[in-house]
C-alpha cells in the first residue's frame, strides 16, 4: 500500500513538472524556429543586395539613394492607390532611411521592411473597420454631384486619419454603385462589399514573413531594372511549371470571386479523361447487358 502511494505521488509530481516545462520547451523551439527564420531571411537579403549590385548591367552601387527608392518602391507596392498609409506613416519610416542601405547590404537587415508591412495591417484593419461600419449603418443616394478619382498613382496621400476616411468613403461609393448599376439589391451590395473587406483583410494578414520579404526584394529588383523580379519558392515553382509546360493537379482552371476559390471551367486533357471514363462505363454497362442476354438466351 505504501509503495503504491510512492508511485503515485512519483507520477503526479512528474506530471507537474511535464506541465511546467511543457510550454518552457515549446517556448524555446518556437525562438530557435524564430532565430533560423530571421538568419536565412537575413542571408537572402544580403545575397540579393550584391547580385543586384554585381549582375546588373549599370553596376550601380547599392547607396542611400538607391535604398531610399526601394523603400519609395516597397510602400507603393503595398498601398498603390495612396490611400491607407497617411503622411504621419511616412514621416516615421523616414527614420529607417539614413542606416538602410549599410543594414541591407552587409547585415541583411530587413525591419525596416516588417514594420512598414505591420503599419499596412493596422492602416488596413482601419479601413476595413469603417467601411463596413459605413456600409452597414449608412444610405447611399447618387442624387448629388460626386467625383472619385480611380488612378491616385501620382496623387498625394492623405494628412491624416480623418482625410483617408474620406477617400475610403468615395471608394466605398463607387463600389456600391458599380454593383448597383448590375442591378443587385441593397442587401446584396452590402454583403458583397462586407465580405471583400474582411477577404481581403483575411489575405494579407495570412502572409508569411517570406511572402514579406519577397515584396521587399522585389522592389529592390525593379528599382535596378523594372524588368527584372524576385521569386519567391512558390513563385519559382509557378515559374518552373510554365516553362516547362507540365503541371500535375486536378485539371480545372480556377478563379477568385469575392474571396472564394470558384471552378471556372475543366481543362481539355480533364474533359478528354472525363469522356473516356463515361464511354468506357457505356461499353462496359453494353457488354454485361448483351452477357446476361446470351445467358438468358441460354437458359433452357
């Protein structure tokens, strides 16, 4: 009896300890994970930055100018319609502009490029916030005389919050409108315009760091030559695919609506299979009618 009563205080102190080391051993594995993911990043940076430097035909030298206009290039590329990021955000990601090009070229330093991308995520939460906010609670009549300017690529952004509301407000607009014009119903508008909201919010807060960092090396690759870009490993593959005119999957051609990944329509070579499935099953179906005939025929 009392050697079972030691076992069993042996067991639940065991147990204890598993508990309070459990997270402690996670812990670490998630920093190791975290530190081999922040060096490799590190190593492909710093590798791009001379490739950059060496391979192109204007061997320019990767100096501050250079690295300012990849940062110009970077922030572009996340807010093209200059509307999320206000000018207070460029004012603060000026402070990374002085040590960038030293950071990128010899330490592959790339927070400049994560803190920009997570003040996108805030800027982006803010906007899908209020528009939807807007959609729900507001009537929206086209009797007045409005103008929305589509192409901002050259436009000033926004001074503040309150001046970006106003653009994501006429954007909202003239979504609510297009839909209108195809003849949707209120309640469908706002549904289909919720939705892409939130999709899109959804989207770009699933990417992972290297989906990050092959935006920011991206740019770097088109402020050298706006012909030249930065794969990533999945882009690399998609790439490989196309050149070598062979891809093994389902063999349906897909399409984004609203978000949702929708069939469009089957490839050629899927349709082939699919009708020699259906005219092998005709035969065969033919052929065990036509036996049990013979064998009803021989029957006596």
């Amino acid at each position: 009896m009392n050697l079972r009563r030691s076992v069993c205080r042996v067991t639940v102190v065991a147990a204890v300890i598993a508990l309070a080391l459990g997270p402690v051993g996670f812990g670490v594995q998630l920093a190791a994970a975290t530190t081999a993911m922040r060096t490799t990043e590190a190593n492909i940076t710093r590798v791009t930055t001379h490739l950059m430097e060496q391979s192109q035909l204007s061997h320019r030298a990767f100096d501050d100018a250079m690295a300012s206009a990849v940062m110009d290039r970077y922030i572009d590329s996340l807010d093209p319609s200059r509307s999320l990021f206000v000018q207070s955000d460029i004012d603060e990601f000026a402070q990374y502009r002085p040590t960038l090009a030293t950071s990128m070229r010899d330490d592959g330093d790339t927070r400049a490029a994560h803190a920009i991308f997570a003040r996108y995520l805030e800027r982006l939460e803010n906007r899908t916030a209020y528009v939807t906010n807007a959609l729900r609670t507001s009537v929206f009549e086209f009797s007045g005389h409005d103008v929305y300017v589509f192409d901002r690529e050259k436009a000033p952004r926004p001074r503040d919050l309150q001046e970006a509301r106003a653009i994501w407000l006429q954007r909202a607009r003239a979504d609510y409108l297009q839909e209108k014009l195809a003849e949707r119903r209120p309640e469908q508008i706002v549904k289909t315009l919720v939705h892409r909201q939130a999709q899109e919010l959804r989207t770009m807060q699933g990417l992972h760091g290297s989906e990050v960092l092959e935006i920011y090396l991206n740019a770097l690759a088109h402020v050298y030559d706006p012909h030249s870009d930065y794969l990533g490993r999945e882009e690399m593959e998609s790439f490989s695919i196309a050149m070598k005119l062979s891809l093994s999957g389902i063999g349906a051609t897909l399409e984004n609506v609203d978000g949702v990944c929708t069939i469009r329509e089957l490839t050629s070579s899927m349709s082939r299979r699919a009708t020699r499935r259906r005219s092998t099953s005709r035969t065969c179906r033919s052929r065990a009618s036509s036996s049990k005939s013979a064998d009803r025929r021989g029957r006596p």
